[in-house]
C-alpha cells in the first residue's frame, strides 16, 4: 500500500507534494528517470527494499544520512549531507510516501528549507512479472540557492551520477542476499 503524508502537514518547499508517485511529473522542473536491474527473485527484492528504506544505500554510497526512523515513513525527517568541514553541504528532507507492498517497496522524500534544491525524489524496488528487480530513481527539482543556480547543467548531471551510483549500490547489497 502506498501511503502519502497528509496535506495539511505541509511543509515542504514546492507546491507538487506526493508528484512522484504520479505521473506527469511537474513542468517547470529538471525530470530525472533512472532505472537499474538489481537482481533476481525475492530474496534480491527483499534485501534491496531493506536496503532502500532504512537509508542504508544512502550510506554505503557515501552520504551522510541523519534521521530519527529506522525505516522510511511519511512525515519523518531525514537529512542527507555531504562534503568535510565548512564544504559540507545538508539537504533537509521528509519523507512523503512510502510503498510497502508485495512488488513495490520504497519512498519519496521532499525537500525542506535550507535544501540546495526545491523537489522530490523517490527510490522504489520493483519486482516484475518474470521475478527480475528493479529499482528507479525519479525525481524532478529545481535550484534553491545561489550555488545551484551558478552550478546551472552540473546539478542535473550530478544527479543522474548520483542515481546511477545508488543503482549500482542496490545491485551489490541484494546480491549480498
């Protein structure tokens, strides 16, 4: 079941809460799609759900990941940061849904003020018809901060690396399974 956060919690800064577990996403933003094979079978799909969901693939892949839950729910907050010292960027984020079902397991979060960006962004595990695994990154976003602004076409290519780094981190913690 798919569960999206209420809407009148709103505290995220842009106006589409809840876009990516729909389609169109919004105009008016840089769209990322990025889908990765990660396995086979329910043990793949249960190891990289796990994965996905505790923010563990966060971590493995580099990130600084600060948050009050063990799993993703709707509401919690969770941080992500990168960088040393006074490079160190945060992106503040909450979680805006959360899929916990037998083919899908995963969430969005959105950002909150004090992000680099103004967007969401979800991280879902699939299991198909034929038991391969897939898991996706689908985003839209758009510069909140000076830096982001300058940086202009970087973000976006950063953010693809980023996906595709999450993408291969998945494969290699559901083929510890």
């Amino acid at each position: 079941m798919t569960r999206l956060i209420s809407t009148g919690r709103d505290t995220v800064n842009y106006p589409d809460r809840g876009a990516t577990a729909r389609r169109p996403l919004p105009a008016g933003y840089h769209h990322l799609h990025h889908r990765t094979r990660v396995g086979d079978g329910r043990a793949a799909f249960e190891a990289a759900g796990t994965a996905v969901t505790t923010f563990l693939v966060h971590r493995t892949s580099g990130m600084g990941v600060r948050t009050d839950v063990g799993a993703a729910r709707p509401g919690a907050r969770v941080e992500v940061g990168i960088g040393l010292g006074p490079l160190r960027i945060t992106a503040p984020c909450q979680v805006i849904w959360t899929a916990y079902e037998p083919a899908r397991i995963g969430f969005a979060y959105g950002t909150l003020d004090g992000h680099p960006e103004c967007g969401e962004e979800s991280f879902l595990v699939e299991r198909d018809a034929e038991d391969r695994v897939w898991f996706t990154v689908t985003a839209f976003s758009r510069p909140n901060r000076w830096y982001t602004r300058l940086a202009g076409p970087v973000v976006p290519f950063l953010q693809l690396r980023y996906a595709r780094r999450l993408g291969r981190h998945v494969r290699g913690l559901a083929a510890s399974a």
